[in-house]
C-alpha cells in the first residue's frame, strides 16, 4: 500500500514539473598538434618521409577514415581505393593503391630528452606510415 502511495506521488510530481528542453552536447576537440610526422612508401619509391601534413584520409577494410595529429594509435589493411594526402597549405595530393597497410602511433621522445633525464609521461604528435603492397597511381599518373 505504502509502494502505490508513493507512486502516486511521484506520478504526480513528473506531471507537474515543466519538461526540460532537448539538450545535444558535443564533445571537446582534442588538444594537440596540428601536423602530424607522415611516411607513405611503395616497394620501389618514397613519396613522403617523416613530412608534416595535415590529414590523410585511407580506404581500409574497415571501412575509410581521416587521420590527424591527434589519432588514436591503429593498425589496419588498406584495401584498393584512393588514399588523400592533405599538406599544411591546404592542397590535397591523391593516389591510388592497391593493397597494404597503414599503421598510426605516438612519437615518443628520446630517452633523456625531458628535464632531468627521460619523460615517459610526454607523448609527441602523431606519425602515420602507409605502406602500399603493389602499385602506386598519383593523380592519374603512374609512379
């Protein structure tokens, strides 16, 4: 008896108080750089080693995904499509690749490079390496 009384109370309580408004919160953007160290390789040709860029965006298996300075660390299979390469002035470089992979990870500084000996607590930006399997297209021309 005294569970329905307070039911009771309760319905009547929710009825009579003012609906809040929806509410959307976004989350805050990642602090970090705003480059990020890049190195793109085929078998038989560097075209970027450790270049600052912006973003790259990669087909994987997964599915395709923009990468930034600030990526959480992956490791994926790239999966025939377009990889774009994003410099800092704003240009966007395309090429095309057949297969291989693309790994992303934290720079963590030299040993003894903090105040007073080694830093394990800094991370540094974030470094992307892709290396195709077969071949390479840039913007509709063989490399």
């Amino acid at each position: 008896m005294a569970a329905m009384l307070c039911a009771r109370r309760l319905l009547r309580l929710a009825r009579s108080s003012p609906p809040l408004p929806p509410a959307r919160g976004y989350a805050d953007p990642a602090g970090g750089p705003a480059a990020m160290a890049f190195t793109f390789a085929s078998p038989t040709q560097v075209f970027y080693n450790g270049a600052n860029v912006k973003q790259v965006d990669v087909p994987t298996l997964t599915g395709s995904f923009g990468i930034l300075a600030s990526h959480v660390p992956t490791l994926q299979v790239l999966r025939p499509g377009v990889v774009t390469v994003h410099a800092e002035d704003g240009t966007a470089t395309k090429y095309f690749v057949s297969s291989g992979s693309v790994s992303v990870h934290f720079l963590l500084p030299p040993a003894g490079a903090g105040r007073g000996g080694s830093d394990h607590g800094h991370v540094g930006p974030g470094y992307c390496k892709i290396q195709p399997g077969e071949s390479c297209v840039r913007d509709g021309s063989s490399v």
